[in-house]
C-alpha cells in the first residue's frame, strides 16, 4: 500500500470520500461490540418518549464510521494519532430501511516538524452535516 | 436532584485492567464499517510493525467508558443519563491499542460547568499499559438537560 507523502500535499486537497449506510441491524451490532446499550440506539417507543425523531445512531458509531476513509487513505490505522468530533446532530436510522453518512476528507493543515497532516472531515446525512470539528490527525513520517 | 458541581476536578484511583482481546476489535471494526486488514489479520498488523491486529481510533471509547461509569454511576453526582447529550468526543493515541494490551485507566472530572440550563460535564480518561506507558486520552464532553419543569 503506498502512504501519502507529507511533501506533496496540499491544504484544501481532497484525500478521501466514501458512503457508510446504517440500518438498525448494524446498530445492534455496534451496541454489542462498544458495550452502549442506550435504548434510544435500538427502541423506538424510548426514542419517541424522550422527544427524538425515532432510532437515532450512536454518535461514537458515526465518528468511528468517518474515519474509516482517513484510515484507508493513510495505510496503517496506527498512524491517526488524534481524532475530535463534535455532534452537532442526530442520525435517525429508518425501519425499514437505512441511512447514509457521506463523507469527505481534505487536508486542513500540515505541520513539517512534527511529520503530521490534519484532515478535516465533511460528515453529512441528506446534506447536512451531523458532525462538527471532526479532525484527525496522521503522522506521515 | 442538580448535577453536583463539586465533583470537578476530582480524579479517580486507577481501575482494574482492560482486557484488548482479538474477538473483540475484530466485532468492533465490523461495526463501524472499518475495513483495514491490520484491524482483523495478524500477519497484515505484524507486516506495519505492530504486535498483533490494532483497534480503530474510536475502540479506546469501550475502554474510557468502563473508566467514566465510576462518575455516571455515582447517584451521589447526580447525573441523571437519560438527560444526557453527548457533545464532543477526542482521542489521542500516544500508541496504537493493539490485541494482549491490559489497560488501566485514570479517570478526571476535568470540568463541570452550567451553561444555559445545561451541566456541561468534561472527563479525561488516560489510558496506560499496566507498566504505566501511556497509551491513549480520550476526553469527552456531555451535557445534561435539565429536568422537566
């Protein structure tokens, strides 16, 4: 697999885009493999008594889901040394049926001396954005 | 009954260790779609440099919460966690997990403010090897809506 070269980026290039579909079944699957068991990720009568849409993903699910393209690009997943989100809206996830989670990464800023990229992240639903400051950052030497 | 404030600033006594097994990072790439072959096949984790198959960024969540619940669960806090909002979430990894790692993890109540009604709660969790090398800090920061007046 051949790494980004720090050298030859650019701030504002496009690293990376990819789509992440979510339905209730890989919720129950990120229930059991995180240990959040929060009925609001799973129950839709929960969901509706505490005033949300319905089913809505975790937002640890959907931060973990985004970087996956930051990961791909990069090469080893040891190289993403930082990584901050903040949630800055839900995800209802349909039943029946799915959501998708766009996703874009472009090089925010490089730093020489430390050897490190940040990529920002545009992390969408239907075109709006369900996740703010999302950045990580990659050591490329 | 009010978020108490006076737990700001407060640190916990290290917990017991974590166990990273395989299985586990294996179901947990899968579900959030990560794809990398370090995270699943050995030889493909060896072949980076890394002792065994990696977790993905966020896994270091499952090991802070275990850490958190020591606050979330302290009726005395009064956090009441179906209030609760999450608002921001950061991790950074001084090394990567990797599978055979047993964890242990500080827990600090960084901050608990009040703000427009709600209790912004930070806690930082730093997460050592057992011979105290640091591996990562996961700092997350919830907000408590008030009850229902």
């Amino acid at each position: 697999m051949t790494q980004p070269v720090l050298a030859e980026l650019q701030v504002g290039q496009e690293v990376a885009r990819t789509e992440v579909v979510v339905d209730r079944a890989r919720l129950v699957r990120y229930a059991a493999a995180s240990g959040d068991f929060n009925p609001i990720h799973w129950n839709e009568r929960v969901a509706l008594s505490v005033g949300l849409p319905g089913v809505i993903a975790h937002g640890m699910w959907t931060m973990g889901a985004a970087v996956g393209a930051v990961v791909d690009w990069v090469g080893d997943p040891g190289r993403v040394v930082d990584y901050q989100v903040r949630f800055t809206r839900p995800v209802p996830v349909p039943d029946p049926g799915h959501a998708t989670v766009e996703v874009v990464a472009a090089v925010g800023a490089l730093d020489e001396s430390a050897g490190t990229a940040r990529v920002d992240l545009t992390v969408t639903v239907e075109g709006q954005r369900v996740l703010g400051k999302a950045q990580a950052v990659v050591r490329l030497v | 009954m009010p978020v108490d404030t006076g737990y700001a600033g407060r640190e916990y006594a290290p917990n017991a260790a974590f166990e990273v097994g395989r299985e586990h990072l294996r179901s947990f790439a899968a579900a959030v779609g990560a794809q990398h072959p370090a995270h699943t096949d050995v030889e493909a984790a060896r072949a980076l440099g890394h002792p065994d198959v990696i977790a993905p960024p966020t896994f270091a969540v499952v090991v802070a919460q275990r850490a958190e619940a020591q606050l979330f669960e302290d009726p005395a806090a009064g956090i009441d966690f179906s209030r609760v909002v999450h608002a921001d979430e950061r991790f950074t990894h001084h090394r990567p997990i990797h599978a055979g790692d047993r964890l242990v993890t500080v827990l600090h109540v960084d901050s608990i403010v009040e703000r427009a009604g709600l209790a912004m709660i930070t806690t930082r969790a730093e997460i050592a090897a057992e011979d105290g090398e640091p591996v990562a800090t996961v700092v997350s920061t919830l907000a408590v809506r008030p009850e229902e007046s």
